[in-house]
C-alpha cells in the first residue's frame, strides 16, 4: 500500500506557506459537561500538526464527533472544547472556526481547529459540491485518521481526490505499514487470534484470514461454535449452531493446507456470568448441561503456547473469556502475556479492536507489543480483506 506521506512532502519542503488541511482523529471521550477524559487520540493526533507546522505551513485541523444530525450540530457535538483541550496539549495559541466552509484566513504557523465535520449536509454521502468547497480551502490534504478509513465520506475520500496535492500524515502512515507488514510481508509462522462472542461477527474475518495464516487460534463464543462443529457438547454456552456448517468450510481450509485450528481441550465452566458465580475448570468432555464456557484453562493455555512462542507475525483481534470478571480472566491473560513474550523474542505484533486494547492494557502488555491499531471498525475491515476508501484514494493519488 504505496502512498505519498506528509513527511515525505515536509523533506521536499513543499509545505513552505501552503495552507495545510489535516483530517485527524479528535473523537475522544467527553463528560457531561464536554470535558475531554481520555486525552490519548489526540496525542496521537499532535505529530502531523508539529509536521506540518515545521515544514512552515498554515495548518487547518479537522475531525469529526460523535454521530450528529447533519445540518443541525448542538453544543454537545461541538468540538469547541475538545479544541481548547488540544491547543493547551499543543502549547500554543490556536483558533476555533465554527463556520468554516466558505474560507478560513490561515498564515504560516497558525492552527485553527475546524468544527464537527460531521455537521455539514453531504459529509457522509461525500456530496461533490461539499468537496469542492473544501478543497478550495487548501493547497495540501492530509489523511491521519486511520479510524475514518473505512469510511468513504467527504472529508476521507472525496476531499482526497479533489484536493491539489493528498497525503497520509503520520499516523496514517504508520498504520499502512504495521498492517502490511502484518498481513501482506509477514513473517513466517504466521499467527491470527480472532476472539469474541459471536462467529457471525468475526465470520469474514475468519473466511480472509484462514488461507493466509498458519495457525488460527479461535476464542470466546466464536471457538464454542467450533466445538459444535466438532460434535463436542457445550452446555448451555453462547454459540450460533447455524453457522457450525460455515465453521466446518474454515476448518476444512486449514486441515487443507497443513495449517493449525487448535482448539480448547479443558475450559472454566460456570452456571452463570458474574463477579459471584462459582466456577471449575474441566476438561472439554465433562461439561455438564446446565454449565456455559467461559474462558479456556490451563492445559488449552499451555497449548496455545507452543503455537506463539514459534510465531514471527501475531495479530490479535479478541479475547478468549470474560476477562473483565477475575474468575474468568486467566485465560486472555495467559494469552496476552505470551502475545508480549513473542514480541520480546522478535515477532511482530499487532493488537487491534475495542475489547482487546483494553485486555491488553489490563494485563500490562499493551506497551510490550509491537503495535496497537488505532482504528476498530477499519482494523476489522482490513482483516475482512476489504478495501478502505481513504487508503485507496492516497494510493490513486500517488500513482
């Protein structure tokens, strides 16, 4: 995935007195009264401003928030103080433009941060006129918003194709290189770990990933389903049995190859999910029929051990048990830490999606693996093979 970078443009020092256009992530958390509490997207937003900044360009910074009516943007969709939060983080005077469509005055070391993108009619069905106008706003677009990627909107796509000159800013560019150098350069063995509740959920991840990797570790309710498929008895488990004949074609992918499925082969058994429920660890064939799985054990760690400590490439997309309650915990954080212990003997490591980031900082590990993907819904899409519009439209651009 070749695409022109903000860097790259900065070193040709083709940024001197341009006015630079960035769609950055700035979708943070907020309570009640707008304060920003998780600060973290737009530190990872900082490094394209400061490098457009240096390269001696007159910066505009764009994003949206939250799911706001278009034409009807309220105070709470505002990204006023989510502006005044990042100017502060910047250390510097910045500028807040609520109407910003029909211009926007720019020097050379100015930031001005843009209202709600997503309160303009034609923003999510990328309206030519809408592109247009904002193009005209800028000599230089760049993309850092990997989150977005997957979404074909005005400021993702279109503005990418019409803007004189498109790039990917830092973290953009980052993201193209971990998942390439996942996926389509990957070292060998190649590991894939797709946890969750539901097969349905993660099905075409499954389907795009199996003749590509070498092992592929299921978990959570999506392996239960598996089990179904193998004619095991699960109690009273999540599982989705109409889908067990779509999880014999993966299975049949894998043999087929001389690839791995490895499977649970002792679990921790519960009669229901919460903090007070009693629970025993069991081997696969001794559930009983009022018992739901809900993490693996021991020995299915172990075995799943082997499988990591050989891996040169891992990616990791879900958990393999409630790990939020501590007795149903063990297992992703025996996972986790083995993911962690693979990336310190020379694999590269991607974690990407909600639910995993989260066990992943948990156990402690989200610092020892080789990359955490900032984007949930284009992390997953990229592993479903898909194609993502704002990648694509740099790649256009750059040929």
């Amino acid at each position: 995935m070749k695409v022109k970078t903000l860097e790259e443009l900065v070193n040709e020092g083709a940024l001197e007195g341009k006015r630079v256009f960035i769609r950055a992530d700035m979708n943070v958390p907020r309570d009640a009264e707008g304060n920003v509490t998780d600060d973290h997207r737009l530190k990872e937003s900082m490094p394209a401003v400061k490098m457009a900044l240096k390269g001696g360009a007159g910066v505009m910074v764009c994003s949206h928030l939250g799911r706001p009516k278009e034409g009807e943007l309220t105070e709470q969709d505002s990204l006023a103080k989510v502006a005044e939060t990042f100017g502060k983080m910047l250390g510097m005077p910045i500028r807040f433009e609520k109407d910003w469509l029909n211009g926007v005055d720019v020097k050379p070391g100015e930031v001005v941060i843009l209202e709600n993108c997503r309160g303009n009619v034609g923003e999510k069905k990328n309206d030519p006129e809408l592109v247009k106008k904002m193009a005209k706003l800028c000599d230089v677009y760049v993309n850092d918003a990997f989150g977005t990627a997957h979404r074909a909107q005005a400021t993702t796509d279109g503005l990418a194709r019409e803007a004189e000159v498109a790039c990917a800013g830092p973290l953009l560019a980052k993201e193209i290189k971990a998942l390439t150098k996942a996926v389509a350069e990957a070292k060998r063995p190649l590991v894939a770990i797709v946890g969750g509740s539901k097969v349905s959920t993660k099905l075409t991840i499954l389907k795009h990933l199996a003749p590509l990797v070498d092992t592929l570790i299921v978990g959570g309710g999506i392996a239960n389903t598996f089990l179904l498929a193998e004619g095991h008895h699960i109690g009273t488990s999540l599982a989705e049995p109409a889908l067990v004949g779509e999880c014999k074609e993966v299975m049949k992918i894998m043999k087929e190859k001389g690839g791995h499925l490895p499977l649970p082969v002792d679990v921790v058994v519960a009669h229901h999910i919460g903090y007070d429920a009693g629970f025993r660890i069991c081997d696969l064939d001794d559930i009983e029929a009022d018992e739901m799985i809900l993490d693996i054990g021991p020995k299915t760690s172990k075995m799943l051990a082997e499988y990591l400590k050989d891996a040169k490439t891992i990616i990791w997309n879900g958990p393999v048990g409630v790990f939020e309650m501590d007795n149903f915990k063990e297992g992703t954080r025996d996972l986790a830490e083995k993911v962690a212990e693979a990336t310190a003997n020379g694999a590269f490591t991607i974690v990407g999606g909600g639910d995993t980031i989260a066990a992943a900082k948990a156990f402690k590990v989200a610092d020892k693996v080789s990359y955490i993907s900032t984007g949930g819904g284009a992390f997953l899409e990229f592993l479903e093979g898909k194609t993502l519009p704002a990648i694509a439209a740099l790649q256009e651009r750059t040929k």
